[in-house]
C-alpha cells in the first residue's frame, strides 16, 4: 500500500522523509521517492526497487531544504519503475504530488489535458492530478487544489508542494487515510502514524473530504469546499509496532477489518456510474473473443484455490459456460483439456507462487488465453497474463489470508457479470441488482466485524478440540473449505470441511460427543437438506455452530447449539459476507491458544517452489 510522508520545519526534510518511508516498509511498496524544496527549486528524486535504492542515488546528491514530501508507491495504476514512482509534476515543474488511492476518472482528464497540449511522463492517475493543479493555479494553491479535487473522482489522500508557494504544505483526505503531525515550528503530514511518531505524539486525523494547510507555525484546517473547521488533537500514545498495525494486536486482524475497504477499493471504477453495468476497462480480451469460450479452467493454491471454487459457481451461474476449479500443483500433471476456446483464470494474491506460475505457462503452451486476478501489478503472474484483474486489497502482511481472497471474490462477481453482460446470459435488470447488492457489502461486512465479540466467545470455547468439522452445501460448502484451511494454518486444530451431503458416506463416524461442527446454511433452497445433515451429527453428539441469514434465526435455532447470523444479500454473494466470521473464529482460536498469529509455524506468505 502507498505511503505518504511530508515535513515542514526547520530541519532538513530529506532525512525525516526517508525514516518516515522506513516506517511505512511493512505496508509493502515497489518504488519509493522524495521532493524538496531546494536552493535550485522543487527538486525530485525517485528510484524503483527498495528504499535503500533511493537512498543510494541520494547519498551522492542529497536534497538540502527544509520542506519536503515523500512516497513509497504499491503500484496501481502502471508497473513499477522510476517514470511511475511518485512524487510526480506537471510540466512547468513548479508543482509536486504524493498521492495514495485511486482516480477513477483519470483516463478521461488526461485525455483533455493531452489536447490541451500537455505532456506526460508516467502511466499513473497521479501525474493528472499536478497537471491539473497546475491548470487551476492563479496565486494560491489552496484553491487550485479545491478546483482540481473537485474534478476528480476516486480515492485520495494528497501532499502537494509547489514552488510558487514554498512555505506552505497542502494536504487532502477523500476515502484514503492521511492523519497531520504537530510538532514544535515543524508540521508533518503522513498516510499512518508510525511514519511521524518520533517527531511528534500530537496530530490531527483528517475526515474524508477535509484538506490542511500545513506552515511551519500552524495547521488550517478545512473542507475542501473551504468551509474552516477546527479539530481536537489526538495523542498517540501506542508503541511503534501497535502503531504499524493501526491500533490492532495483529495485522491478521488489521487485514480482518480493511475487508469493507479492500471490497470498495476493487469495485471502484468497475461499476459505470449508474450502477447498471460492469466496466471492467482494463480488459484486452475482445467480446467477440469471449463469445467464443467454451470452458473456462481456474487454476490457483490453497486460500486463492477456495476463492476460484467460489468463481466457478458464479460463472456458471451468471455466463453459463462450462468451469473446472484445479489445484495449481495437479493440474499441469493431469493432461488438462486445454484449446485456443480455452479460459484459463489464475488467481494469485502474490503473484509470484510458484505451482500458479508453472499452470499458467502449461496453459499459454496448449494455446489458451490467461486471464490472471491478483494482488500485486508487475508480479510474475501478472506479467505473463493476457489480461490482469488487480485486486484492490493493499499489501497483505499476515501469512492467512483475508482481504485477499475476498477481494478475489469480488474480482469474480464483476467478471462473472461481465462475462454475462457481454454473452447476454442475464438481463439488464438482474445485473443491476447484483450490483446494487454488491455495494452494500461493505457496510454489512462493518456489521459482522461489530459482533467480533461474539466470535471470539465460540472460538475459545472450542479451542481446545483436538478436531472439528466445517459443513455446507453449494456455495456455504466452498466458503467452509477457506474456513478450515484457516482454521488449521494458525490455530494448529485438525479440521476437515466436507460437503454436508457427504459426511454420511465415511466422516461421520469421526463425529461423536462434544465434536464441535460449524455449519453454513446461507443457500436457502438447500437449507432444509443442510437441516437434515445437521441432524446426522447432532444425533451423534456434535455441539453445531450454524452459520445463517438473518431472519432465519427463529427457523434454525431448534436445530444448532449455537447460531451467528449473517446480513442478508443474493445468494451468490453470500460467500463474501459468510467467510467472515469463520476468519474471525481461526483468529481468536490461535489468539486463545497463544500461537503466533500473523507468522504461523511451518508457512510462508510467498510460496516460490513446486
Ligand atoms: C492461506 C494462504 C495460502 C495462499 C497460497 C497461494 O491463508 O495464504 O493458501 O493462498 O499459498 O498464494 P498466492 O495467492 O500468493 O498465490
């Protein structure tokens, strides 16, 4: 994820930028870069790779001034390289921007400012929005900045410099965090606290739609229609490593509860304005090319696997077309059935595993197309695909995955409507109310993490298991597949999931008193057959946790010893809402049980060998 740094004071900013980037390292980032006011002017220096890379460029020249903003990038919009690593400016040179998040609408502003003579150096969104500054510049770069924001639409968090102007600092906050730092002659601005916590302990935390203007002696602060507020300050008083998790004990649980955002980030610009259709524009693949698929392979490992089960069905479901989900490490050794009218979906959170990347070479060898969703721009997967769906998720630091794979769940939805919309397996109608549906997710995912609680009550009641059993039908069966590879990489339980139908057919003689069973029943028109398997295993003494919709409380209870209900929404979508509190379950089950949460024993975040 992006980090922001910016200092005005009375020291020398270089130094101050670079420690504040350091901080920000564990939020991952591809490129790094600093822009100082110096004798010569507004002077920029960037570098892709490791900080210790800019540094080096650094070490021989160094920026001398006293202002100054930095950035480490996690690249969105472009591969990593210096063009694209921020800060960026505009022509004239005279202006500077940091900028984390995403413009949604900048291919059309660049486009006009491309007409109007204007030329660009990097592929990113942000190097629009300094030209854009710039246009609006007549004196003041407050305004300039309110006018420029105004025609942006998106997720920012900004710094801005410009030369014109070199005792002032700007910053904006619209749906991405930016927090103020207040310190003694010297005002700090940065994208999370770790970054100025040695400076100062003071800061402001900007709301969405708020700006600051930052000098040595003091902070205004306003909206950015440039109505003054005033705020209180906030005293930090969390340790370094606290800080870095944003105030979270873990980073699993940090990544846990930046699901809603992470849901919000990779829908946005992917649904058209009206909210009627998918507009999935980074795709190369032609409509005239996806008319001629006939199968469809989705090829991934473990947690990204389970997110590919869950595409199946939506695929199926939404564009009819035939799909085999494969574990990555089998599916080159079976002779797949792969044509040119093949679809070969890859879905990888790193981009870099190993058995992922050898499926996809088998895949581009017999000729079909790849299509690959992952988490990082620039990886290996993302490079060797025809086409990449980037999931919006940031940086994911704890080895279970979470934001991940459901971001890759939403990356499925919008390429299954997709799929739809250009085959016309669904009408218009339909594919608007999936998507309406789809925006309410995150708000109903804030609504579960509310009851975390709740959750933490079960997992430590049944922590102590040696075994347990994750059941569901349909889609609840995939969802309970993630729930139990979670379960088992961080809280060491033996857990198996099976498909509710199947337990009779071997399992169940597993099953005996105090076995604890965690069953989905989210998929209403198989609930009462889910119902019936239930009563299979509490007639042999299973303690059922049933996992439902709300309003289905009342029906189910009889039936479990214990019920979590969910927020309803299509059932196709339940899987994004349901996955939650089984996270939060493996969660609070390694926590009771004194393991180490985000490093679990024997595994790695990145898996690079068959
Ligand atoms: C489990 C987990 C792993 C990964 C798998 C694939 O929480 O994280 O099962 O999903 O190793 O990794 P990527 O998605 O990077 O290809």
């Amino acid at each position: 994820m992006c980090g922001i740094v910016g200092y005005i004071g009375h020291r020398q900013s270089q130094p101050i930028l670079l420690e504040g980037l350091k901080k920000l390292e564990y939020r991952g980032y591809d490129s790094a870069g600093i822009a100082v006011f110096t004798e010569q002017g507004l002077e920029i220096t960037k570098s892709v790779g490791r900080l210790a890379n800019l540094e080096g460029r650094l070490s021989g020249d160094p920026l001398k001034g006293t202002v100054g903003i930095g950035h480490t990038r996690w690249a969105t919009h472009g591969k990593p390289s210096d063009a694209n690593s921020h800060p960026h400016t505009d022509n004239s040179m005279k202006f500077s921007v940091v900028h984390n998040g995403i413009i949604e609408n900048y291919l059309e502003l660049k486009e006009e400012l491309v007409q109007a003579g204007h030329r660009f150096q990097s592929e990113t969104d942000t190097e629009v929005i300094s030209h854009l500054i710039a246009v609006e510049y007549e004196g003041d770069i407050v305004k300039a900045v309110q006018k420029a924001v105004r025609k942006m639409r998106g997720a920012f968090a900004l710094g801005v410099l410009t030369e014109h102007e070199p005792d002032r600092l700007v910053a904006v906050r619209y749906a991405s965090p930016l927090i103020i730092g207040i310190g003694e002659g010297e005002k700090f601005i940065a994208s999370d606290i770790p970054a100025i916590l040695e400076h100062t302990r003071d800061i402001y935390i900007l709301n969405d739609g708020e700006m600051a203007v930052l000098t040595r002696e003091g902070v205004e602060l306003m909206t950015i229609e440039g109505n003054f507020i005033s705020k209180d300050v906030f005293h930090v008083d969390w340790d370094l490593m606290t800080a870095e998790k944003g105030g979270f004990d873990h980073f699993m649980l940090k990544e846990i509860h930046e699901q809603p955002k992470a849901y919000s980030d990779t829908m946005r610009g992917r649904v058209s304005e009206d909210g009627r259709s998918v507009a999935l524009s980074e795709l190369s693949i032609t409509a005239e090319q996806l008319r001629s698929i006939d199968r469809v392979h989705i090829v991934a490992c473990g947690t990204a696997m389970h997110a590919g089960l869950v595409g199946k069905t939506v695929i199926e479901q939404l564009a009819r077309i035939p799909v085999e989900t494969d574990v990555a490490s089998e599916y080159r050794y079976r002779s797949p059935i792969i044509t040119p009218r093949t679809l070969v979906i890859v879905v990888s959170q790193s981009g870099e595993t190993a058995d992922t990347l050898a499926a996809l070479r088998e895949a581009k060898r017999n000729g079909a197309r790849v299509l690959a969703i992952t988490n990082v721009v620039g990886s290996s997967v993302a490079r060797e695909a025809d086409d990449v769906i980037i999931t919006l998720a940031g940086p994911e630091i704890a080895v279970a995955s979470t934001k991940a794979y459901t971001s890759q769940l939403i990356a499925f939805y919008l390429f299954g409507l997709h799929l739809a919309q250009t085959l016309g397996t669904q009408d218009e109608a339909y594919i608007a109310r999936v998507l309406a549906a789809m925006q309410s997710l995150p708000e109903q995912v804030e609504r579960i993490l509310a009851q975390g609680e709740v959750i933490k009550e079960v997992a430590e009641s049944i922590a102590h298991n040696r075994s347990l059993f994750f059941i569901g039908r349909g889609l609840d069966y995939a969802v309970a597949m993630e729930g139990s590879l979670k379960l088992k990489e961080i809280s060491y339980i033996h857990s198996e999931a099976y498909a509710a139908g199947e337990l009779k057919h071997g399992t169940l003689a597993l099953i005996e008193e105090g076995v604890p069973v965690i069953a989905l029943i989210t998929q209403e028109e198989l609930q009462e057959k889910t119902l019936s398997n239930i009563k299979e295993v509490k007639a042999r003494g299973a303690d059922v946790l049933g996992i439902v919709n709300e309003g289905a409380e009342a029906e189910i209870a009889k039936s479990v010893d214990t019920l979590f209900a969910i927020p309803r929404t299509l059932p196709l979508l339940t899987p994004a809402l349901s996955v939650i509190p089984l996270q939060l379950l493996s969660y609070y089950a390694s926590l009771s049980l004194g393991h180490d949460v985000d490093k679990p024993r024997n595994l790695a975040k990145s898996v690079t060998v068959e």
